[in-house]
C-alpha cells in the first residue's frame, strides 16, 4: 500500500493521480482490512482476544469511522449524514473492538444499500448508556433471518444487492459488543 500512496502523492502534485491507481489503492486497503478480520475472527473464535480499557471520546470515533466512507457514499450517490450530541459522550471500552464494530456494522449499510439510498449515523446518551444507531434504505433483512445474523459464516442472499459478505463480520461485532 504505501509504493501505492507514495506514486499517488508524486500524481496529485503534476495533476489528477490515474483512476487505475486509485482502484488499485482501495482495493489493497480492502485486501489489507479483510485480512485484518480473518485474524480477528480467529481471536474471537478461540476466543484468545482481551479488552484494552480506556476512555473513549465516541463522538469522535464515530465522526472517524463516518468520514471513513464520505467518499464512497458521494461515488454511489447515497445520502450519508451523521447526528451528534453537542454534549460529548464517554465510555470506557476497547477503543479498537468498539472501532471495529462500528466500522463493520456501517460497511454493512453500505454494502446492502443501493444507488441513490440513505445512512444515517446517530449516536445518543442519557445518563445510563451510549446509543449509536445505524439507520439505511438497504434491501433489510426477513424476520426469518434477524436471529441468525450474527452466526458465523451466515450469509443472507439478495438478489438486488449491491455487496456480499463473507459471514464473518457481524460474527466478529456480536463477540466484541458481548465482551465489553
């Protein structure tokens, strides 16, 4: 990736970095995330992962993990917008895992999502709890399947979707979400 991010860099000073570039840049990091989830998927199944406590500013992971995907939504025209409180929210958690889940779970609203929908990121507290909600125009889920999604290997077809997974994703999101 970085050969790659270097010839981009020496591009964009001489003019517009070629399109083959770019795709080829993205599709590394792609590469490079999946393999970075085969491995935590295999922590998780042998269940060999600990938590690393901290503070956690979410208001500023989940802004981080929006800005991730700005691009992809203005490329496949979908509107993607993020609700804050002004107040900033704590919690004490894995900054990593809950980055992770956060990561996957809005990946997945992209994926499942067609040209022309809509994202929402949102978080909300009360004195109790952080909430970060999700919302999408996706193709959704049957009620058939909403109790099977966090299996692992479980994969929903859909015959209109944009994406598919691999079935590992929600597998890995539902280990760390119960871990904290």
């Amino acid at each position: 990736i970085n050969p790659i991010k270097k010839v981009i860099k020496q591009q964009n000073k001489t003019g517009e970095a070629s399109p083959e570039l770019l795709v080829a840049n993205r599709n590394a990091k792609r590469l490079l995330s999946l393999m970075d989830q085969l491995l935590l998927f295999r922590r998780a199944e042998d269940d060999a992962d600990q938590l690393v406590l901290s503070e956690i500013n979410l208001n500023k992971l989940c802004d981080e993990v929006y800005q991730y995907f700005t691009q992809q939504a203005k490329s496949r025209k979908i509107k993607y917008d993020i609700l804050l409180p002004q107040e900033t929210v704590y919690i004490i958690g894995d900054n990593e895992k809950i980055e992770i889940s956060l990561f996957n779970i809005v990946s997945n609203a992209f994926k499942y999502t067609l040209a022309g929908g809509e994202i929402l990121l949102s978080l909300e507290s009360n004195n109790e709890e952080a909430i970060i909600k999700i919302k999408d125009t996706g193709v959704g889920i049957s009620e058939d399947e909403i109790d099977n999604i966090y299996d692992k290997f479980r994969q929903i077809n859909f015959n209109n979707s944009p994406g598919k997974g691999f079935g590992i994703g929600l597998f890995v999101v539902k280990h760390f979400i119960e871990k904290h």
